[in-house]
C-alpha cells in the first residue's frame, strides 16, 4: 500500500508545537535511549520520519504514538535538538485534533485564545443556563437542590453524556480504523471466532487494566529520570493519582445515582462522611486534588521534561480538572458546616458548571488521551500477541 | 660492447621487508644467481629502494668498476627511474639498468607455494641478467620545442589554461567549436560554492582572454588534422566561416579541454518526455531565470522530486559516478528555497556525494526544508501521471523501512551526470585512448593526472572525466604547469627506448606502417631505395612493427631480438622444480 505523501504535515504538525524536526537525520540516538523501543528498534525515530516525508496516514496510524510517556531521555541525547519527545507530545495533539471531524480540537489547539474564549463561555453558559431555573437559598441547612433543581442538573448531564459519547466514538473508529488498515487487521481478527475473542480480552485486559489503571510501563520503564525521588513525588504516581481521583469521583456519582434510583437513598440526602459512597467520593476527591496540585507544581517548576514546556491545552486540561476537584471539595466542606454558608450555594453553582464543561470538552481536548491511549495500547498489545503466535 | 667483452654486473635481490622473503627464500635466490655469467657482486637487501641501499649500490659499482646493474624487486612500475637513477649517480649508463620484477609476478602470486616461487625467482632474475649484459649504452632524444601551444575547447578549464599559458610567456591558439567562447559555466547562473553567476565568470576570463596579445583565438574552429612530432607539432585548423578556411599553426603542446555532454535520458526514462520532468540542466536553466516563484509552463511550482543518479552508477551503462551533480542540485535546491513562496522538495537519492565543503550546502539544504529519501538501489523510482493528469512519484524510503511512497509533484528533476562528448575525429587525429568510459586517459590518476600516452598532448577538464569546474580549473592549471616545464626550456628529453630499421633490410612492404599506432612510421628514400623511417620522438616504443616485420629489419632499443632471445635461453636454463 502507497502512502500519499502531504507535503504540508511537518508544518501542520509544528502548528501543535512540535520542534523543527527536519533536523532529524535519522541517527537512531533516540531510539537506543528510549526505555520503550523494544519492538522492530525503529521507535520513535520512525514517526519523526513519517512527519518529515508527509506519511499523515503512517503518523495517525501509528498505535506507537500513544505508548510514549514522555521521559525525555530521546530528548536529552539527540544530536540535532530536534526534541523527539517534543515532537510525540505534538504528534499526540495532532492526533487528537485530527480524529476529530467538527475541528473543534483543532481550533482549541492550534489557538490559544479561541480555546481560552470557548472554555470561559461554555462554563458562563452551564452556570447562567442552570441559573435561570434557580429557586430559593434556604438558610436553615444547605438545600443544594433547592437552589439548583436536580432534575435539570441530571438531564442536562444526561445530554452532555450522549454528546460526549457520539464524539468520542466517532474520534475512536476513526482512529482504530487508521490503524487496523496499517496493521492490517480485519474485524474478524479482533471479534471473528473464540481464538480472535480470547487473545482481544488479553489486549483489552493490558490496556485497561495493566497499563492504564496499573500505569505499568510508566511506572516500570518510563521513570527513568527522577529515580531519586520519593514515590509519592514520581509522574506515573502523581498522574495515576489524578486518574484514579476522577474515575473514583465518576463512579461515585454513578453509585449516589444508582442508590437513588434503587431507592436506597434520595440523592443530596445528608449522609455520615464513612458513608461508602461518600467515603469514595471523597477519597477521590483528595487523589485529584492531590494529583492535579502536584502536576501544575511540577509545570511550574519545570520539574521534568514534559512539564517544562507547557501549552495551553495543558493548562486548560489541569485548570479545569483542578477547580472542579477543589469546589467539589468546598462543598463537602460547607454541607457538613454547623451553620450552612451562602459561598456554598454559588460554589455549587461553579462546580457543577465546570464539570459539564469538564465532560463536554473531553473529546476535544487533551483529555481524550484517556481513550485514545488505551485504544492504541490495545492494539498495541494485539500486535505483540499476534506476532508472537506467527501471525 | 655487446656479448664480445664480458660485462660486470651488480645484482641485488631484495626482502621487501618480507613481503617477498615471506615466500622466496633470498638466500637461496642470491646463491643461484651468484655464479651467472657476468655477475660480480650478488647481494640481498631488506629495501633495495632504500637510501643506505642505493648508495651501497653506488659504491659498488664504482668499487668493483661494475657496468651493469640489476634490481630483482617490485614492479617496474614502481622503481624504474629510481634505479636508473642509481646507475647514473654511480656514473654509468641508466639503460644498462634491468627491473625484476619479484613481488607483484612471483612472490605475492605464489603465497601457497614458497618452493615454486623462489624457483621462478631465479630463472626472472637470470633473465634479467642476461638483458643486463646485452645492453648498450643510450642516451636520451632530445628534441627542440616551439614555445607555442594550442588549446582545444573554450569553456572554463579551457579559458584558464589559456590565460595561464600566456602569462607563463609562451604564444596560445585557442580553438573553439561554438560561435561564443564560455562552454557551460557560459550559460549558467549562480553557482556554489561561491553563489558566483558562471556567465560572470566566463565574462572575465573571455575579457582576460582578449586582453593578452599572445593569444590568439579561433571561434567556430576545429583542430582538423596534427603532424609532425613531440615538442614541433603543426595543428590544422578549420574556420568554420561562410567561407571555410583552413589555418596552419605550429605548436610544442596541445592541451585538450574539450569538456563533456550530459546524459540525455531515453524517452520513459524515469518518466522522461511527460510534461514536467526536465534534467538537471534544463532545471538550472530554470531556477536561473528565475526571480519570482518558480514555474514551470506559467503553472506554479509547489512541489518538486529529484530524482539522482539518472544515467550514471548503473551496471553495464554509464557505471562512473559524474560526482558534480548531486552538489549542484542541492545548490539549486537552495536557490529554489530562496526564492519568494514556499516549495516543497523532495531529493529521491542512491548515495548523496556531497563531498567536501559541499557538505555544508547539504546541511543548508536540509535547513532550508529539503527532504532527503534513500531508495533501495535495486527499488529505483517510478514516476507516472494520475488520472487527474498529475504527475507521481513512487519510491521506496529506506529510512521508514522500506515504506512505499508516492508523492504528487508539479515538477520532476532528473539528476542527469556527465556522459563524454562524442568527439570520435579528435581521437583518431589525436591517437589518443579513452577508458572504458568514453573519458580520455591519463597516464597515471596520481602523479601524472594531465599528461596522455601521447606526448606533447595534456587533458584537462572533464573530458577526461566528471569534474566541477573548480576541479577543471584545477586540471586546466596543472596542464599550464606541465607544458611550462617542458616548452620553457626549449627542449625535451625522451625515451630512447625506441623501434628502429636497418634500412639495408627493408623491403618497404608496408606493414609496419599499418601496425604503428601512433603514425611514426613513414616511406623515406635512402640511398635511392624506398624504406621504412621511423621518427624517434613520435615513437612509443610499444614494439607493434617488430613481429610484423618480414624481415627482422626493425630492433627496439633496450629489447633487441638478442636480448629477448638471451633472456628465454637464461629462463629456461633453470630446470623446472
């Protein structure tokens, strides 16, 4: 199969921060530093070359993209500064801009300020459009959905989730289907007979379970610059933190509403802080903030090599993350208060806001890479299985 | 002297450190030979080439009064002359100096069998001996030289020669095909290394050219017909005017720089014939005119493939390296990338040869946004035309592996080298060979890069093979320095090892006359009678008239009948082993 060269990739790819890689002579300095080339010794040199040449198909179908986890040793030791792990972190936002078919992504990524506008409007939008239904602030105790109707708050995350659903779908098909067609894989190699189905639930338990949950890689093979530091301080931990946080808070909102709906308990109903579902709830809750407070401290100082160049899709995503951990939290705070505060409704207001938008936005901007990492990893794995039975 | 009274030689048979006693056993050798007829002094030596060696050898020869001296060493390729030289110092003739050659034809040919090869040791070095003691003494020809030369060709290594001829103070003729003096350099712009324009160049040297009254030129002229003989040639010159006229002009040397062609693909050739692949110098001759984007056909220009190595480096074809063309596209590359609007370039190469300083213009290339992709060499591009009638090059890059590409261009370049003009008249006038490239030959690539077999006539530029211009210049200097050495002091020196005829012999059959390459044979009238006469200083001394001679009238100086008979008998004295 021919790849149709487009001649402006490099260029394109620069427009999401990639360094000037045309210094690039292909060296391979990168690939025998990086604690991840462990398959055809070709990674992540290739995916440079795919971008210097204009393979576009070649780079967004390369499952390799999505298993770096920016160490930066390649960085460190290329010979021309052309900033390998710079350039996969941008291969990573052209990715994700370019499964997106609305160009949304792109726009978010491509201008800062666009992004900036759309992310301060969307929230201004949730909280005036939830606003509009407001009722009373009651005094006596913290009537959260007195304020704010809960119906409303549910049904409009109920539309945001559909949307969010489609987009993410439509980014994920897109994306499988670019690199099945350069694997070569058919459907009936993933889903076709008991054979194909054994060996896709070993993939998706790896990249579920294995490397994306368990972090195994990053924490095994990608940690190989701040080896001194204590764990609590390491990035796969302090990622891992902020991941496990916001899945504990998803599941915890999941598990008030299932009750709800079960009939075991009305949601917003007061509850002892070592109810399960509260204690969940707020565990993560402390994870997050825990893990989105150590990754903006880490950006801040410059801490490691991915952390010392910053884009706004970075901020963006941790500065959204980071204010819906800390109002959730505030509200925790105010309902178990003796004398329940005013500031407690309006935060409420905030958070709720930033959550939706939080949500809405995930396709579009770097928090896709929670999808679009296993999906790769998926394959990934798949590859290995397969090359390893003599496919 | 001759076989009569009985000669004294000296013989000296040499280790090379061990690259011959590894295999022939010297000593052995030394005590072989000791007792041949005429031998005086028989000695081994760790480096005959040697200077505490060579002045041993010296003393003996002065010492033993010896009159004959024999090397058995390397090739005489190699230590010829040295030792020629020797025996002049040690004040006898150098032409009773024999080479055996015992490294290159015996020991190193016969690492397997050290018996065998000191057994043939012995019988070459009794061969040589028994040259050595039929020698007679001979002196060099000396020819008086005109301190004029002509010039062949008025491009830039041409130009050159001529200006540095003249200013060196001898008279030059300068012989030009074309209407215009200039060659190539003459029609070209910028060119690297130094982003000089060519048709500036050619201006100031044709304007140096016209300024120096000791040259002549001849435009629209061709060297039609050479006599005469080394240092005194006469050159016939065709003016190709409305009324052609033929001019005489006697000159000592002839420099040629009668430069090259380049290769003009086949029609399909990677293309070659759709609208939009052009060669290398038709491209040149585009990005040269060009000052705003480029275009091509009044269509602009966005993407451009070059293609390399097309015509050269291919089996069985031109197989030579034309070694000018890939730093002259990357050049244009840079031309093409200053020029206003972006292009995309793609460089679809083999090996780039970037020599040099030239490197850094790659390097600048790159910079500049080049993209370069190796191609595996038996996976050459393809180029073709899409439905939509766009043009389409697929290779193969090494560098992803091997992955197949194709990439839309607007333009195709082929990276066309340099083929040799096709100037068959000029070696046949000339008598000078060619390699098998088509290139004329030097004499030896190193130490004597200008000069040909031919005496009196020096190559320079790329018709003796790819050069830069830079390097022609170079090659057309040191065609100055050469003839300057031997036209400045008035005389030559040359080989006496030459044919000669006993006239009293010759039947003036002919066939000499038709087996001498070099035309030094002619019909001369001595003493009423019709014979063979053979000029000493056009004489190669390649031996070709001797067997043909029906009647042994015609000997070479220094391998006579009797000497070549003298070394078989010696040969075959030495029992097989």
């Amino acid at each position: 199969m021919t790849a149709l060269v487009d001649a402006g990739l490099l260029a394109d790819v620069q427009k999401f921060g990639a360094a000037d890689v045309s210094a690039c002579f292909s060296c391979g300095n990168c690939t025998a530093i990086c604690p991840l080339s462990d398959n055809d010794g070709t990674f992540p040199r290739r995916l440079i070359r795919y971008a210097q040449v204009g393979m576009k198909d070649a780079l967004l179908g390369s499952k390799e993209l999505w298993t770096c986890y920016h160490c930066g040793e390649c960085s460190d030791t290329c010979p021309t500064q052309a900033d390998p792990g710079g350039f996969m972190a941008a291969a990573r936002r052209y990715a994700i801009a370019s499964y997106d078919r609305t160009r949304l992504a792109r726009t978010m990524y491509t201008s800062p300020l666009a992004g900036s506008v759309i992310a301060i409007l969307l929230a201004a939008f949730f909280a005036v459009f939830m606003y509009a239904s407001h009722g009373p602030q009651s005094t006596t105790s913290l009537q959260l959905f007195g304020f704010i109707p809960e119906a409303l708050i549910h049904n409009t995350g109920v539309v945001v989730m559909i949307l969010v659903f489609l987009a993410g779908l439509a980014g994920i098909v897109t994306m499988a289907r670019g690199i099945a067609r350069r694997e070569e894989i058919a459907l009936h190699d993933v889903i076709g007979g008991r054979a194909a189905l054994a060996r896709s639930g070993r993939a998706l338990w790896s990249a579920l379970a294995v490397e994306s949950l368990g972090q195994r890689r990053f924490r095994a093979d990608c940690e190989t610059v701040q080896d001194a530091r204590p764990w609590y301080r390491r990035r796969w931990f302090i990622h891992a933190s902020t991941m496990w946080g916001f899945l504990g808070l998803l599941a915890a909102t999941i598990l008030d509403y299932g009750l709800a709906v079960i009939g075991v308990k009305a949601t917003g109903t007061p509850v002892p802080l070592w109810y399960p579902v509260r204690l969940l709830g707020t565990l993560a809750g402390l994870f997050l903030i825990y893990g989105t407070t150590m990754l903006i401290i880490d950006r801040l100082q410059k801490a490691n090599r991915a952390a010392s160049d910053s884009k706004a899709s970075d901020w963006t995503l941790l500065a959204l993350l980071w204010v819906t951990g800390v109002s959730g939290f505030l509200i925790e705070i105010a309902l178990y208060l003796p004398q329940p505060p005013a500031w407690g409704y309006w935060v409420f207001l905030f958070h709720v806001s930033v959550a939706m938008e939080l949500v809405l936005l995930a396709p579009f901007m770097k928090f896709a890479h929670a999808v679009y990492r296993p999906v790769a990893l998926f394959f990934y794995t798949l590859a290995g299985d397969r090359s390893a039975a003599g496919h | 002297m001759g076989g009569t009274t009985e000669r004294r030689v000296g013989v000296y048979v040499c280790h090379c450190g061990g690259n011959i006693s590894d295999y022939v056993d010297v000593e052995r050798v030394v005590a072989a030979i000791r007792d041949e007829p005429g031998v005086v002094v028989a000695k081994n030596t760790i480096f005959a080439c040697a200077d505490a060696s060579q002045s041993e050898m010296i003393e003996d020869i002065q010492r033993h009064k010896l009159d004959g001296l024999v090397v058995a060493s390397c090739s005489p390729k190699l230590h010829t002359t040295t030792f020629r030289g020797v025996a002049a110092r040690a004040g006898i003739n150098p032409y009773t100096y024999t080479q055996v050659n015992i490294r290159e034809q015996d020991s190193w040919a016969h690492t397997d069998d050290p018996a065998g090869a000191t057994h043939k040791a012995i019988s070459l070095i009794k061969g040589g001996i028994a040259r050595t003691r039929l020698t007679e003494p001979l002196e060099p020809l000396v020819v008086e030289t005109t301190r004029k030369a002509l010039v062949v060709g008025g491009g830039i290594a041409g130009l050159r020669a001529a200006i540095g001829l003249a200013d060196v103070g001898l008279d030059v003729f300068l012989v030009e095909k074309e209407r215009e003096l200039g060659g190539w350099v003459g029609r070209f712009g910028t060119m690297y290394p130094h982003e000089r324009d060519g048709r500036e160049l050619i201006d100031g040297l044709v304007a140096e050219v016209r300024g120096r009254d000791s040259i002549t030129v001849f435009t629209n002229a061709e060297l039609m017909a050479r006599s005469g003989s080394f240092g005194n040639y006469v050159a016939a010159i065709r003016i190709n005017n409305d009324l052609p006229e033929l001019v005489h002009v006697e000159v000592g040397q002839i420099v040629l720089a009668t430069g090259f062609d380049t290769y003009q693909p086949e029609s399909g050739e990677f293309g070659y014939g759709i609208d939009g692949v052009v060669t290398l110098p038709e491209f040149k001759a585009m990005v040269d005119a060009s000052s705003g984007p480029l275009t091509y056909h009044g269509r602009p220009v966005r993407t451009i493939a070059y293609i390399y190595c097309v015509g050269n480096r291919q089996p069985g074809g031109n197989e030579y390296c034309s070694k000018y063309c890939c730093a002259a596209t990357v050049h244009a590359s840079i031309e093409v990338a200053k020029l206003p609007g972006s292009v995309h370039q793609y460089h679809l190469y083999r090996d780039i040869r970037t020599y040099g300083k030239y490197e850094l213009m790659y390097t600048e290339s790159r910079k500049r946004g080049s993209v370069y992709m190796k191609f595996p060499e038996d996976m050459p591009p393809a180029v073709a035309l899409d439905a939509s009638g766009r043009l389409m090059v697929t290779t193969h890059d090494t560098l992803t592996g091997g992955e197949e590409v194709t990439i839309p261009a607007d333009l195709v370049v082929l990276v066309t080298g340099m083929v040799p003009r096709r100037n068959e008249e000029l070696m046949g006038l000339l008598k000078l060979p060619v390699g098998t490239d088509g290139f004329f030959n030097e004499i030896h690539p190193k130490l004597r890069p200008v000069e040909t077999v031919v005496d009196g006539v020096l190559i320079a530029g790329a018709c003796q093979g790819p050069k830069n211009s830079a390097e022609s210049v170079a090659s057309g200097l040191a065609a100055v320095t050469q003839s300057a050495a031997i036209l400045k002091k008035g005389t030559a020196e040359l080989d006496p090892l030459v044919a000669t005829v006993r006239a009293v012999a010759c039947s003036m059959c002919g066939d000499c006359l038709t087996a001498c390459p070099y035309s030094a044979i002619e019909k001369a009238e001595v003493a009423g009678r019709e014979v063979a006469a053979i000029s000493p200083s056009t004489c190669k001394g390649c031996g070709g008239c001797v067997p043909v001679c029906p009647e042994d009238a015609i000997d070479l100086r220094g391998y006579t009948d009797a000497q070549i008979r003298a070394v078989i008998d010696s040969m075959l004295e030495e029992p097989v082993a």
